[in-house]
C-alpha cells in the first residue's frame, strides 16, 4: 500500500491540519469497500450518496450528521430462523458497517430513503448571505440600481398615463 508523507507541507503551511489529516485517513481507510457506494453531483449546490444496503431494513440504520462528518452505521438485527433451517451458502453479506463521509462546509443533509435496498442520501450545499460574493464599489460610488421592470401589458400602463394628461 502506497503511503504519501506530507511532512514537507506540513512545516510550510498553517491551518492545513485538517486536510492532510483527511488525505492520510483516506489512504488508510481506502481498503474497505462494504457497503458499495456512489457520489453523485446533481446540480452546483446538491450532491447524492447511494449505499447498496440488501437486507437491512430502517431501524437497522444510523445515519448522524455532525458539523463536517456524516456517519452511516448498520447493525444487522439476527433473524430467527427455525430450528430445521440450514444455510448451505451465505453470499449476503451479513454483517455491521461504518461508513463516514467528511461534508464540506455548509453541507446539510436534505433528506435520506431506503428503498429497493439502495439507501439515498441528498445533501445540499446553503453558504449563508454573509459568505455570498459581494459588489465593491470603488472610491465610494455605487453602482447604478437597476429598475425591476414587471412583465406583462407594457402599453396599458402608458396609456392609462397619457388618459391621465389628457384629463
């Protein structure tokens, strides 16, 4: 298994703690592959995570969303099978997961659904007003406002003005 150092970059840079700590846990963490999973970009600011979960029902299902972390747990409840039941072949897989997700800042998760054994999560990405790009103006001079034009029966409304003149 390849193992990146980011020595170097750690002693040149400040506040970057977190990232490369997110990159070597990646690397370690690259190995487990249960449950399978898909990341999906569906516009600018919605993303979807799709878990392949057969056999697990709802309340067998976790899912915490904290500050930065999204974590999805499972916990198989055992099923009572009868006592002259025999498996001669296990092919599901039977057993408890953990799998973390590390969100950006200002993503939320919008909703989450099980369904057809596929477990859908939306998350939305909201930055708040104070966070938006912002016009400057320059030297103190403000940008010319823009007049809100309705549409609609533009003509209506010069000739209700020009009965008005004409009264």
């Amino acid at each position: 298994m390849a193992r990146i150092d980011f020595t170097p970059y750690r002693r040149s840079t400040v506040g970057f703690d977190h990232l490369f700590d997110l990159l070597e846990s990646s690397v370690r963490n690259s190995g487990d592959n249960y449950p399978p999973f898909n990341i999906e970009k569906r516009g600018d600011d919605e993303f979807r995570i799709t878990l392949a979960l057969a056999g697990f029902r709802p309340q067998d299902i976790d899912i915490t969303a904290q500050q930065n972390l999204l974590t999805i747990t499972g916990r198989k409840q055992d099923e009572a099978r009868g006592a002259d039941s025999e498996m001669l072949h296990v092919g599901i897989a039977n057993r408890g997961f953990e799998r973390r997700f590390e969100l950006a800042d200002h993503v939320r998760v919008a909703n989450a659904d099980l369904a057809d054994g596929l477990l859908v999560i939306d998350l939305l990405r909201e930055v708040p007003e104070a966070m938006k790009p912002k016009k400057i103006a320059i030297n103190g001079q403000q940008a010319p406002a823009l007049n809100v034009v309705e549409s609609g029966d533009h003509d209506s409304a010069d000739d209700s003005g020009a009965d008005r003149n004409a009264a």
